[in-house]
C-alpha cells in the first residue's frame, strides 16, 4: 500500500481506545495512570466533562478513561497494548509498586508482559526486539 492513494473507507489508524473504571475513582486512576505510568492527562471537550472520567495522551492515539458501574473488568481478555521504550524499567517500577506481572505469550519481534490495572483492566506492555 506504500505509495497508493487510499480508497475512501479505509481505516487509516486508531485515534482512542476506551477503558472503564468505578465511578468516583478518577483520583486513583490518574494517580496510577498519569503518575505511575506517566501517561499526560489531556483536556476532555466541555459538553463531555459530566459523564466523567478524563482522557490521556500516549503518542499520537489517546486512551479515554470513562466511569462505569457494574463491570467486572477481571472476567475480560480486553486489553490495551501499549509499546514503550524501557520494558524493564516500567516492569521494574510497577513491581516496586506492588503490582503482580504476568508474562505474555512470545510474539515474534517483541518482548511483552501483562497485568491488570487497580481497577481490574487488562493491560499489556510491549518493546520491540532491536
């Protein structure tokens, strides 16, 4: 596809993903995602502020942290895969904080473990093999 023009209807990338906590438990999930993942908290538009939540910046995609009740997150495979650089430090720094990592399955060209977040959210953590 390098160097065709795409046709109209194609995806051309992902733009959010969206993951749900409790109501009420925005503090702890921006104490855990902004501080202890480092993720950059980003301005939500007005007219959605309400339904709250708050939404995060990682690279040019955003994760949208909403508020929802009655969803045991534990009992999913959904996930948010993040690449980042320093897979040993961020699993480093989020076994200092007490949170139980899971190794993934080996995909060719990545190293990768899991875990899930305060809140039961899965998530996967991924660096490229150089």
């Amino acid at each position: 596809m390098h160097g065709r023009k795409l046709p109209h209807g194609v995806i051309t990338g992902v733009h959010h993903v969206q993951i749900t906590i409790p109501k009420g438990s925005e503090d702890a999930a921006r104490q855990f995602y902004c501080g202890l993942l480092g993720l950059a908290e980003i301005e939500k538009p007005k007219a959605l502020v309400p339904r709250g939540g708050f939404w995060l910046a990682a690279g040019d995609s955003q994760i949208h942290v909403g508020v929802e009740d009655g969803v045991d997150r534990r009992a999913t495979k959904a996930h948010v895969a993040y690449l980042v650089r320093g897979l040993a430090e961020c699993q480093a720094r989020l076994l200092a904080a007490g949170i139980p990592i899971q190794s993934g399955v080996e995909i060719p060209g990545y190293t990768r473990f899991e875990f899930r977040d305060p809140f039961g959210n899965r998530i996967e953590m991924l660096a490229r093999v150089e």
